[in-house]
C-alpha cells in the first residue's frame, strides 16, 4: 500500500458486488476517485469491499450531531447513511433540516438525506412545525435531499389525500424515490401502497407481510436498531430475493453506536450461512441502486468509498477510507470533533406531582403494554389501583403513570398508564419521543415523574432519571435532540445512566428508547399523545377508563 501527491494503490481481494465476485486486484486512486481496478495473479492483502451504507436512520436517535455520528461510525465500516430528518423536522422544520445537512458537510462521510412526509406525523399531537406540500416540494429540489422519507400517512396514501398525493407527485418530477412505512399492511392494500410510488418498507412484522410488499414492487429494509428489531424474522429474504433487500438500523444509541452498526448485521447474516456476496450487496449495490447514491462501489470514476477488512467471517474491519482518506484504522476514528451553536425550540413550563393526579371515576383502565424489541404495544385492560380516590401506578403489577407534555407551550399533561418497564422505584424521562418529540415520562409515583420532568426543562432537553436523592441528566441542547458533546462521551454518560435506570428494575434492553416510541401514534395499538390517549388502530382519541 502506498499514498502520495493525492495518489493511493491497494492491492488484496477485491469484493465485486456488481459483479458477484471476489478476486486478487489492485486499485488505483487519485484525488479521491478510483482511476482503476487491475486483476493480478494473487494477493495476501486484506479484502477490499465497498464502505457499508445504512439504508434508512433517524441520525438524532443516537443523541449525536451528523458529525459525531460519523465518527462513530465509521470505526465499524460505514461510510454513507440514507438518513431521514424526521425527528428535527418536527422540532424546528426547514431550519433544523438545514442545520443536519450543513453539520455533516464538516467532515468526510456521505450523509443522503431525505425530504419528511409527515410533519406533524399526526394531527393529534403538538408539534413544533409543519412541513407542507409546497415545503415538501421545495425540499424536494434541494441538491442535498435525495428522497422523499417515510410516508407514514399509509391510510392517506390509500384514501387519496389530496395533500398526500401533491407530496407524492413531487417526488415524482423530481425523480426521487419514496420510502414507506406501513406495519401489518398485506395483500391487496399492500399492492395500492406500493402503486402509489412507495418504493420500500422498513416496517415488516412478518416474512409473509414482506413477501407482499416485495410482489408489490417494494424492496424492504431488514432494520435491527436499538429498540425495534426484525433481523431474526426477516433475513431469510436475503436469498429469497437478493436484488431487493438493504440493511438498516432506523434509531440506533450512542452506545449501541460505539459497540457497532451494519457491521453487526453483516457478521450475523454471515455467520447464520447466508452468501457473504448477497450480504454485503444487500448494504452496498441494493441501497446505490435504489437511491441512486453517489457513493463507491470499487469500480472505475466511483467515489474511493471502501473498507479493509481481515475475513468474510470475522469482518474485522481494519481501516475505513472516504473519498480516498483514510477515516478510521483498527477501531480508531480518525475524524475531528467538529463544535456547533445550539439550536432549539422549548417553552415548557414546570410541573408539580398535583398536575399528574387522576380521579378514579371506574374500575377497569385500558394500558399500554411495551413490548421488547418492537415499536408496537398491546392494549391490556387492568383493575385500576386507587388510592384518596386517584388512580396511581401499581408497580407490583407491573403497571405505571406515564404523561406526555407539550414541550412547545405552557400545557397540561396528558396521562395514562403502561406496563413493560418493571420499575419498582423513581421515574426517567426524556424529550425524545416519536414524532413529535414533546416531553415524555414514566415511574412508580407522581412526586418521582415531576422531579425527572423538571430536570429537562432546567435544559431545555434531555433525559433523566431520579431515583430518592439520585438523580442523572444527559443534556441534548441542539433541539432537546442531540447533544453538542464528543460522541463517545455522549456513549459513556448515556449508557452510566441507562444501567442505574435498570438498578430500578427494568428488564428493557433499551428502557429511554422504548419508552421515546411509547408516543409514536402511527404504529397501533395504544399510543399517548400530548393531547390523550389515541387508539392507533382506529386512529382516533379514547379513554383511560373501560
């Protein structure tokens, strides 16, 4: 290996994922672009392979500016990321969708981001912004958006909406594919989903729900992040139907983010017997392909976007290049922390454990079981525990008070009850909550919950626990988001608080990334908004009590 005057040549075992094949080469570059692939007659170098690619991540799920992310990232392999700015959007609209991309241009990895389709998710939260048909449309011709993101709005897609349908035809004449998002839909509302223009889905339950999203057109996105994971059901896909499958992580924590990205993916579809040729083409060529990504796949003109790596199945990445630059080498990153002013939009007001007291006014309440691993919960119905006439949380039982609290006005919280997160004592809270990102919070008694509140409007977001007199705050000041801190920072004070988290009896692999879904209204069945309790399989408000 040798590199000088902008000039590099590697020689090992090249991984031609266009071609479908593996064999002994030398590549020549210069000023970042391959200028040759030459086959020789051998080689004892390492294998040489196209930079990993996420093909669908919320880039604020890890805490992280885009920056930071990279950094991190690229240790592991990963080069390129197709990000949506979905969770910024409804924060601090086109400004915020500015401020990622500007922020990822400061250092050497590929950020594709998308245009948000549905923001607000929902009319029935607060948000911070909408983002319309005309602000979709003039996203859609930034340089920089490379797709339209998830359109969560399936039952709009399906119905006709005419805002949906302008939002659709944009991406459209622009020549910008549409990502989808619809959980449980099959047969044939799965085929009028895809005829719309919805070209993949990240959302799949079940094998057979895919193989209908698949017969439709739609290539589907095989996501193992920190909360939601669908690898073990759906990777028989990868040789089922090669040509039609990327990995993604969709929200991954910082510490997850240290331990590994794709990278892990890969290892494990290797290691399960599937082609290592299919695996690495479903998070290099698939996700070039699809979204017509200018990012390197080993071949003449291609951006010099590759990873060095000992074996097939160890995938022991040894160093990770950019544009020709060497940006990671044996576990090490070696991209610069690069500084940002905050950005944020936040006016919430204090609260007190009064503000959380519900009259018991029936026996039975409906609560919303969180389910390990999945982004959907279970409607369960409860004898409700009272006490001075109130219902409070029933931690014997597994049983909490959770609220949602408009984090863009003075509000009152809305409050219902869960069961998933096994806290015995005390209370965390975060102001990551999906998709409107206001305050959210859980725990065993009112006096707990306002306290973890409190912490994260003294600032301006974040996420906390209190537990008696401990107490823990990760600050995230860029939009109650992300954190403006070096990224393995982030990692380590993050992951210190998750484990005291779990001290108070969670069995939550990830209790602060679950609960953020905890008011994800568009995936069923029983979700809370700012606003009350919503039924997400009939889309519509309900009550606490049965």
């Amino acid at each position: 290996m040798n590199s000088e005057s902008g000039t590099l040549t590697i020689t090992g075992k090249i991984v031609d994922v266009t071609g479908g094949t593996i064999f002994p080469g030398r590549i020549e570059i210069n000023d970042g672009i391959i200028t040759s692939v030459i086959p020789v007659e051998n080689s004892d170098g390492p294998y040489i392979l196209p930079g990993l690619i996420d093909a669908h991540v919320h880039i604020e799920s890890s805490m992280l500016l885009p920056s930071e992310f990279a950094r991190l990232a690229v240790v592991h392999g990963t080069t390129s990321t197709v990000s949506d700015p979905h969770e910024i959007a409804n924060v601090l609209g086109k400004e915020g969708i500015r401020f990622m991309i500007q922020n990822g241009k400061k250092v050497p990895f590929r950020f594709f981001f998308g245009a948000p389709a549905c923001v607000p998710a929902t009319p029935f939260e607060t948000s911070g912004a909408v983002i319309g048909p005309e602000d979709v449309d003039e996203l859609l011709s930034w340089p920089e958006i490379h797709y339209l993101s998830e359109m969560m709005n399936f039952p709009g897609v399906l119905n006709g909406d005419p805002d949906v349908m302008k939002k659709l035809a944009s991406a459209k004449k622009y020549g910008k594919p549409v990502d989808g998002h619809a959980p449980g839909l099959d047969g044939v509302q799965a085929a009028a989903y895809a005829s719309a223009g919805i070209s993949t889905d990240h959302e799949c339950f079940t094998i057979d729900e895919a193989v209908d999203k698949i017969t439709a057109g739609m290539s589907i996105l095989i996501r193992e992040g920190s909360a939601a994971k669908n690898f073990d059901e759906l990777i028989p896909l990868i040789s089922m139907y090669p040509d039609k499958i990327m990995f993604c992580s969709d929200d991954k924590h910082p510490d997850d983010l240290v331990k590994g990205h794709i990278n892990l993916l890969v290892k494990r579809a290797v290691k399960a017997g599937y082609s290592f040729l299919d695996v690495i083409r479903a998070c290099t060529l698939n996700p070039v392909r699809h979204y017509n990504l200018n990012s390197g796949l080993l071949r003449s003109g291609d951006p010099a976007d590759f990873i060095l790596l000992d074996n097939p199945e160890d995938f022991n990445v040894l160093a990770t290049y950019v544009n020709g630059v060497k940006v990671a080498e044996n576990g090490r990153t070696l991209i610069a922390h690069v500084g940002e002013v905050a950005i944020n939009a936040f006016r919430a007001r204090k609260i007190s454990a009064g503000d959380l007291e519900v009259p018991a006014i029936a026996e039975g309440i409906k609560v919303q079981q969180a389910l390990e691993g999945q982004l959907i919960t279970v409607k369960k119905l409860y004898k409700a525990k009272t006490e001075n006439g109130k219902v409070i949380s029933a931690p014997e039982h597994d049983v909490l008070k959770m609220m949602v609290m408009s984090r863009y006005s003075h509000a009152d919280p809305a409050i219902d009850f869960v069961s998933g997160f096994g806290f015995r004592e005390g209370a965390i809270a975060s102001t990551v909550a999906h998709d409107s990102h206001n305050i959210i919070a859980v725990g065993v008694d009112d006096e707990s919950i306002a306290r973890a509140v409190n912490l994260l409007i003294d600032v301006k977001g974040g996420i906390s626990f209190v537990n008696g007199e401990k107490t823990r705050v990760l600050p995230l000041p860029v939009a109650g988001l992300m954190s403006d801190d070096d990224g393995y920072k982030v990692a380590e004070l993050y992951s210190s608080i998750n484990r005291q988290v779990m001290e108070m009896g969670s069995a939550l692999e990830a209790p602060f990334m679950t609960l953020s879904f905890m008011a994800l209204l568009v995936i069923p069945a029983i979700k809370l908004s700012d606003k009350g309790i919503f039924d997400g399989t009939t889309f519509s408000f309900t009550t606490l009590f049965e």
